[in-house]
C-alpha cells in the first residue's frame, strides 16, 4: 500500500491500522484459522507486537495449529472474550431481581389503596355518629386501629423485599463492573494490562490535539529472571502483588502505570523534563526493592533498566513505544542505571523540538 503524500501523523496512523488489520486477516487465511472476533484480536496481538510473551508462546505452537491450543492462548491474554455467560447470568439475575421489585411494589400499592379505601369509610361512618355514641365511636376507632396496624406491618415487609431487591440489584451491578474492570487489568500487580496500556495509548494519540509533554518510560527488572521456575509461582506472584502496590504509590494521579510482562513496566507521565523522568526511576527502583524484600530468604539483587521516549520525539502510538524499547535495550545492553533517552539519529542524536509546530 503506498504512503499519502504529505501525511498527517493521525492519517499515517490510520493508514498503519488498516495494512495491519490486511496483514491479520492474510495470516489468519495462511494458517487456516477461523476469522472470528477473539481469534482476530488475538492475531493482532501478535502481529503488532504488542505482546512479545504472546508472540513467542503462539510461535511454538505446532503446525498446523491446534484448536484447543489456540483456544488455551485466547483464555490467557483475552480472558474478557469468555465472559459471556457472567454478562448473560447478571441479566437474568437483574431481571429476575426487578421483576420482584415490581411485584413488591405493586402488592405495596394495591395494599396502600385498599387501606385507604377502608380507611375511608370508617372515617365516612364515624363522622354520621352520634357523638354521643361513645361504644360504637370506640367501635370504630379500634377498628381503624387494627387497619393500620395490619398496614403498618405490610409497608415494613415491603420496604424490606424492596431494599433486599435493589441490594441484589447492586450486587450484580458490581459484579459486572468487576469483571469489565479485569479486562484492562493485570490481576496479580493490579496495575493496568497490556490491553489497558493499547487503550491509553489510543486514547493519548486520538484527540485532535497532539499529544504534548507526554513520556513513556519502559523498566525492566532483571531480579524477577530467576522466578521463573514452575516451583517459585507463588512467590512471584507474591512479589508482583508488591510490585505492583508500590508502582501505583509513586504514580501520580494524572500519570498511568501498566504491567506489559516484558517489558515488564510502563509508565506514562505527563512531563519531557529528563531530571523530573529521571526521578520516577529512581523512585520506581527504590520502591520495587523494597518489594523484593525479605528476612526469610535471599533476595537477588535488584537491577532495574528504563528507556524513555517523549511524544515529542512520535507522531503515533507505535512510534512511542518503539523508541523507548531501542531505548530500553541501549541501557540493558549497556547495563546503565540511568533512564536511557530515545534520540533520533536523523537528529543528530538530539531528541526532536516540536516547539514550532505547537498550537
């Protein structure tokens, strides 16, 4: 597909998405796999490069490819296409739930009218009395009495069925934020997934404005290598859940933080100054030993790498990205403990000034 001539950066994005979603659709076709929206998005994940875990795992699938091993790959890294039957369950439970409310309601009603009604025509009675007929007004009054009493429990066991109803009602409705929640989340840090970070990645490059002031910083933590071990899982999985309570503690509320697996973090911040970048390192790396902290055995050592492009050095999402991982791999392969910055060598190894083309 040829490029457009003097391209915006949002009309190379586009033209970017649609030969990728060509390219996913031809590699589908290939390998003979059934073109259905959660092996689509599952393809894409692949191709684009999005999840380099994902990648390798589908690369040593045999060939051709098995279904239940395909399917296996789907329920790992797109858990939120399986959730049907929660979403269809919370329905009929929600239904279910409303129509008792109505039915409450409606038995409330018919009993408030039916008390009024009674009510009614004792008062109607009293009022034609002699009021010298204390013994029959008496009558009357108790009779009145014992109405409302009988009303007084009706509406109690009302309001009870009412209020049990809308808490069923709100249950569910948690429930299924819950599970809306999980799919942009990576469950054992807590922090944002894969998934999450495509969205705001999405979200940052797709207002009409350009992204301003914005930085990526990508960190790996080479101390979670030796975790890797099937017998360790529960204690990874004890240090991720630390991991990821202190990244999100020095994560500023404006700023995003997500849980990539490889690299294993990336951090969103609104700001191109390198000492202000470079101080969320250090922060991040001070943090994340104290998660690997522990008197009951030996902790590696923690060698933490980061890489860091600007918005102002990409004109789409994937550029961002792809900067900062050359970033990354420059400070991993030259073992450096400082933030290494993307420069762009057209640039003469300067980072880019977009100064000029601000609004």
């Amino acid at each position: 597909m040829m490029a457009i001539a003097n391209s915006s950066p949002k009309q190379l994005a586009e033209q970017n998405r649609k030969e990728l979603c060509y390219t996913v659709f031809a590699t589908l076709n290939r390998l003979e796999i059934y073109a259905s929206p959660v092996n689509y998005e599952l393809m894409y994940e692949i191709i684009s490069g999005n999840n380099p875990e994902l990648r390798e795992k589908f690369a040593r699938l045999a060939k051709p490819i098995p279904e239940e091993e395909l399917d296996a790959l789907a329920r790992a890294y797109l858990p939120h296409h399986f959730g049907k039957s929660l979403v269809d369950e919370s329905t009929n439970r929600i239904q279910s739930e409303l129509s008792t409310l109505k039915e409450s309601l409606q038995s409330g009603q018919s009993s408030l009218s039916s008390y009024s009604s009674l009510l009614g025509q004792a008062t109607g009675k009293i009022s034609s009395m002699d009021p010298r007929d204390t013994k029959s007004i008496q009558s009357h009054l108790q009779a009145i009495r014992q109405l409302t009493e009988v009303q007084q429990s009706k509406s109690t066991q009302m309001l009870e069925s009412v209020s049990t109803q809308i808490t069923a009602v709100a249950a569910i409705a948690s429930d299924v934020e819950e599970f809306e929640r999980t799919k942009f989340t990576h469950l054992a840090t807590n922090l944002a997934n894969r998934r999450g970070f495509n969205k705001k990645l999405a979200e940052l490059y797709g207002g009409e404005r350009y992204p301003e002031g914005a930085s990526l910083i990508l960190c790996n933590l080479l101390a979670l290598e030796p975790f890797e071990a099937k017998e360790l899982v529960k204690l990874k999985e004890a240090i991720l859940e630390r991991l990821g309570f202190v990244v999100s503690q020095i994560v500023q509320t404006t700023d995003f933080a997500a849980w990539l697996d490889r690299p294993q973090i990336g951090i969103l911040v609104w700001t191109s100054a390198e000492a202000e970048i470079q101080k969320v390192a250090d922060q991040l790396k001070k943090s994340c030993q104290s998660a690997f902290d522990s008197r009951q055995r030996r902790m590696p050592v923690v060698l933490a790498r980061f890489g860091c492009s600007t918005t102002f050095d990409a004109g789409t999402a994937s550029e961002l990205v792809g900067h900062a991982e050359k970033a990354l791999q420059t400070a991993t392969e030259s073992a450096s403990d400082k933030v290494v910055f993307f420069a762009d060598s057209e640039a003469g190894g300067a980072r880019k000034d977009w100064m000029l083309y601000r609004k």
